[in-house]
C-alpha cells in the first residue's frame, strides 16, 4: 500500500479557520433561565454532595440541570411548543317565550307617546335645547361656559348631534365617514403644503406617481395620529460604509475600524422625524382574538308572525337597503379615486384578509424571534448564501434539528437531514447527492450520526449549532468537510 507522508498531505489542505459568535438571550429565553435559577437551592446541592454514597445523584442532578439550560439556550420551544389555540364552540340555548309577550313588549316599545317624551322632552340632546345652550336668548355673560360647546369644536349643529345619539347606528356611521373625509382632506392639505416646490413635476407625471405620494385610505386605518421615526444606532458596518465614503482611496476594513475606533470621527446622532396626521393601522395581533368560550348569536324567531319576521328583516337590513350598504360597504364616493381603484369601506374594510380568525396559529417567525441563537443563525444564513457557500450544521439533540428543519422549510431553503433515524441505504444516498447536487444549501446532521464515516467535502462551512460533551467529536464531524 502506497501511503503519503504527513507533512506533504498537511500543506496541501486549506486553511480551517474558526470564528466562535456570541448569541444573545431574547426576553422568553430569560424568563426560562430565571425560572430554572429560582428553581435550584444551594443548600440542597451541599447536602446530597457531602455523603460519598449520594455522589451518583448529585452527578445525575447536575447533569440534568446543565441539560436544562443547554436547552434554554438551544431554543425555548424545546420545552413547550407553541401550539394553535381555539375556543370552545357550542351551539346556543333556545328560549321559547309566548307570543303575547313579544306582541305587548313591541307595542310597549313602538307607543308614539313614549317616544315622543324620551326622544323630546326628556333627552338633554333635543335639539332646542341644545341650540339654547349654546346660543343663550339672553346676552348675559356672567355664565359665558354651556354644556355642549364641544358640538361647535366638532363642527356638528344640534340637528347632528341628536341624530348621532338618539339616530341609531346608521347616523353614526354617516357621521364616521364624514368625519374621514376632513381627515383625509386636512392629511392631503398638509402634505402639498409641505411639497409645494414639486408641483410642477407632480403635475406632469401625476398618472404615474399618484398612487406612491398621495396617503390614500387603507382599509385597516383606524384613526390619524402622529408618527415619530427613530433612526437606529450607528454600527460598525455603518462606520465601515462612513468611512469608505469619506476615504474612498483607502483599503479599510472591519479590522482597521476596531484597532482605529479612537481616532474616528464621533457619530453625530440624527433626530427623530416627526410625520403628523399619518393613518394609524390596526396591528396584525389585534386581527387574531380567541376567546374561550364562543357562539352562534341569537336569533329572535316567533313562529305565525308576519309582522315579527318583517320587523328582525329590517334589523338585520338596517331599515333600508341603502343603510345596508352604507354600513357594511361605506360611501361609495369616499372610495372612489380617480388614479387607483376603491378601496373597501364599512364593516368589510375591518375584516382581516384571510377573515377574523377565532383559532390562533402560531407564526413562523417566531421561530427566530423566541431565540437568540437562530436570530444569528439566520443573519448568516442569509450571508453565506449569497455568497455562494454550501453548510453543514451540526447539532447534539434531535428535537432541535427538528426545530432546525421547520426553520428551513420556512425560509424556503434547499437542505437534507441525516441523524440517528435515517437507514444505510438512505445515508448513503444522501451523502451522494448532497456531495453530486449543488443547489442543496444546508446539510442538517446530528453530531454522533453525521460526525464519521462520510465525506462531505462540498461543502465548505461547518456549523455547530451546539457543542457536544466531547470536543473530541466536533472535532471528528468538523473534518467531514475538510
């Protein structure tokens, strides 16, 4: 047999180079670490650790709270997945209620005169008394304050005022879109105000760019407010474009920034911007409610009557078909728009775009938010695929390749898995392909399974997601691919 020598096998290879990164704990990460600190006694510790014949407990007691935290800091969903939730549905109870008395209790409701006292003579919002308090007959102004001077800071006159609170809820919503009207007018004023110099170039090529510079409606706007914009702080990738842009003839690197940050110039913060009357949208969280307990609601049904189904008929249609399409679809001429298509108005523009969900499932990103180290995983995945590398990750527990695997299939990257589970025959073929195809990105490998016996050498970055026990290991699996 024909064997090398060491020293000339040992200049052939490349380089190996190993860069250690620091992850930080997230907030869910820390919770679980300060729930397993609380959770130990150091007293308990010293007391099992001084008899000879406990020793193997306190091993094993050890070794189980090291394998805890090690699991804290792997991913906190190794403890307890986040799992969908939905309410518990069932179905209403039915309540069979005599016919006379939903006859004498709509009588009883419908009687002109007690509709004529409670609508006009008892309501503080009748409209001649509402005029009265704000316009005194008599020009005394020892008592110059009244009741209802907001009215006039709202713009309403008595008449609106009434109908808005004695009117039902089809004159609310007229008042509602009346009132995004100004809204939108007011915004619109305060932003050509603002851009008055472009209006000669806005004007020529206004088919085009209308619909990227005029706030139009979204149908998630709740109200208008003010929107404040910070700028982040400045990082070392920052200083190292700063510095190229100012040096532009020196070779400067990440390296140089670091042994040369005393001497740079001082990062001069930016002030907040401030953009008024912005459309305020509703958060996506608020689109995902689930109660406990849900239902079908009510539905009033008296059998034999006409005049009662006639009366729920327009409930439901809000007394006139055009109230109907007011409340459910809005003013058709508050959507229209001459460059861009309506937008949806009424009850529909609250609806979410995949409909109000009552079961909650859990986003994928979370995946990445909940953990420190996948936020760094991710950053250099995204790196080391766009310059072109291919990667072996390496991890000692199963159920986090698991983890691993959701996180790929949510990035939508190429990979393979290989561990304890997978057959001869299947590992073999994995290993061809991966070593045969290139558009496989990431190669998912236990470390014990994936750590002898292949030889991965096409790819050329090896991560370790989290050590083994034995560094003798890591260090067996990271020569797979060099």
């Amino acid at each position: 047999m024909l064997r090398r020598i060491k020293k000339d096998v040992e200049n052939e290879l490349s380089d190996k180079i190993e860069i250690l990164m620091y992850c930080p704990l997230t907030s869910r990460q820390k919770m679980l670490y300060s729930a397993l600190r609380k959770k130990i006694r150091i007293e308990d510790l010293l007391h099992s650790a001084g008899s000879y014949q406990s020793s193997p407990n306190v091993t094993s007691n050890l070794m189980n709270l090291v394998m805890q935290f090690r699991k804290v800091c792997n991913h906190p969903e190794l403890f307890e997945r986040r799992e969908a939730r939905s309410p518990f549905y069932f179905h209403p109870t039915e309540f069979i209620v005599p016919k006379l008395i939903y006859f004498d209790n709509s009588v009883r409701y419908n009687f002109l005169k007690k509709q004529h006292l409670f609508t006009n003579k008892f309501c503080i919002y009748n409209v001649e008394h509402v005029h009265h308090s704000c316009f005194p007959v008599n020009n005394d102004n020892s008592n110059s304050w009244n009741a209802f001077g907001f009215s006039r800071l709202l713009k309403l006159s008595a008449t609106e005022l009434f109908q808005i609170t004695n009117g039902g809820l089809f004159f609310r919503f007229i008042y509602v879109l009346i009132h995004q009207k100004m809204n939108n007018l007011f915004q619109e004023k305060i932003f050509w105000d603002k851009y008055s110099i472009f209006w000669p170039f806005v004007k020529k090529h206004i088919p085009e760019i209308f619909k990227f510079i005029t706030p139009i409606v979204n149908t998630c706007t709740i109200y208008h407010t003010t929107h404040i914009h910070h700028h982040m702080n400045e990082t070392m990738e920052h200083k190292l474009h700063r510095m190229k842009r100012v040096n532009s003839d020196m070779n400067i690197t990440m390296d140089n920034i670091i042994l040369e940050n005393k001497t740079m110039e001082n990062y001069n913060p930016r002030p907040s911007k401030i953009y008024e009357y912005q459309p305020t949208q509703l958060p996506s969280f608020m689109y995902f409610y689930y109660p406990k307990v849900t239902t079908k609601g009510r539905q009033l049904w008296v059998p034999g009557s006409r005049s009662a189904a006639y009366v729920w008929q327009r409930h439901e249609a809000c007394d006139s078909k055009e109230g109907h399409d007011l409340i459910y679809d809005g003013d058709s001429n508050f959507s229209y728009n001459e460059w861009s298509c309506g937008n949806v108005g009424g009850l529909n523009a609250l609806r979410a775009e995949n409909g109000w969900f009552h079961i909650s499932i859990p986003d994928k990103q979370s995946l990445v938010t909940d953990c420190g180290k996948l936020k760094i995983l991710d950053n250099l995945l995204t790196q080391l695929k766009q310059e072109n590398h291919r990667v072996l990750i390496y991890s000692q527990m199963t159920r986090m390749i698991d983890i691993l695997e959701e996180y790929m299939w949510y990035k939508k990257l190429r990979y393979m898995r290989l561990d304890g589970s997978s057959k001869i025959s299947e590992r073999r073929d994995m290993v061809a392909d991966f070593q045969n195809r290139s558009d496989i990105f990431v190669f998912l490998l236990s470390t014990r399974a994936g750590g002898l016996g292949i030889n991965l050498t096409a790819a050329d970055t090896v991560i370790f997601y989290d050590s083994d026990w034995n560094p003798t290991v890591d260090q067996q699996a990271m020569d797979r691919a060099h």
